[in-house]
C-alpha cells in the first residue's frame, strides 16, 4: 500500500492547487472606531463560469478512523472551493495531480489558522479532520451545471497520521 507523508501546510508547497488562507501576514485595516480589525483579499474567489453565484456553507465534519484510506478524490470544475476552520485545531489537506497514480498525492498538516482555497480542477479529497465536530466556513459554487467529479480508486492509499 502507498503511504503519503505528511508535510505543513505553505503558500509555496501549496501553491499548484490553489491559496492558502492566513491572515498573519495579510495587510490589515482598523475599522468601527478601532474595535475591530479588517483583513481584506485573503481568496481568489473562482464561482462566476456558467452563470454560477457564491454559496457559503457551514460543515461540521468527524473524524475518519485511522490510518486513513483514500478511496477517492474530487474536483470542482465549475469553480473554486474554500475551507476555513471555525476552531484552532490542526487539520489535513491532501491533494494530487492524477488520482490514479499515488506518487502524484501531497499531505498537509494545516494549522487551525490556515484555511484553503481549492483551485479550479484541483484534485482533493473531502474534508479530513483530525477531531470529531470540527466547524468549517465553506464558500464555493451553487449553480447551474455539474461541478463535481470524483475518482475512485482501485487500491486504497493509506494516510498515516500520529499524533
């Protein structure tokens, strides 16, 4: 069985498949008489191809058993997906270029400050927490048109988290 290692998510690594959302090291602006702080322009927000409008969406996702056993990955053709995590707890993000052959899959280890943004045709599993009832601010696609493919494979990959 293929075992993918995990890394720490970064803008750099993560690059090829989309934006990394941070806002440690975004431009920030102080509104509503100095109590509160405005991080702008964290996502490229991809909705807009045939006639699609934002939907933004609660999850709330459990904890798979582990080790992991990546079945299948999706894409979104039609548009972007963004993930935010509503709490500070460290969450995986797995991604790869062609489903069907293992040496193409990266892991990340995001922190509970990191969000994603999912490119257009970035190849991904679905959500993977590391904690039951973890709370994600999902913004993507609603629309006419299918915007969703998934790929099922033959032989399981195994995602080996420790903590």
């Amino acid at each position: 069985m293929h075992r993918i290692p995990i890394e720490l998510l970064t803008k750099a690594a993560f690059l090829p498949f989309g934006e990394v959302i941070e806002t440690d090291f975004a431009d920030a602006v102080v509104i509503n008489e100095g109590f509160a702080l405005r991080v702008n322009d964290l996502a490229q927000i991809d909705v807009a191809a045939n006639a699609g409008a934002v939907n933004v969406s609660l999850f709330v996702a459990k904890a798979r058993q582990r080790p992991i056993k990546v079945r299948m990955m999706e894409r979104h053709p039609l548009g972007s997906q963004l993930f935010l995590p509503l709490q500070e707890r460290s969450w995986l993000v797995l991604v790869c270029t062609d489903p069907l052959v293992p040496a193409s899959y990266r892991a990340f280890e995001a922190s509970g400050r990191q969000g994603v943004n999912y490119a257009r045709n970035a190849w991904h599993h679905p959500l993977l927490v590391l904690d039951d009832d973890e709370r994600f601010l999902v913004v993507d696609r609603k629309g006419p048109g299918n915007n969703l493919e998934e790929i099922w494979v033959d032989k399981p990959i195994e995602l080996s988290v420790t903590r």
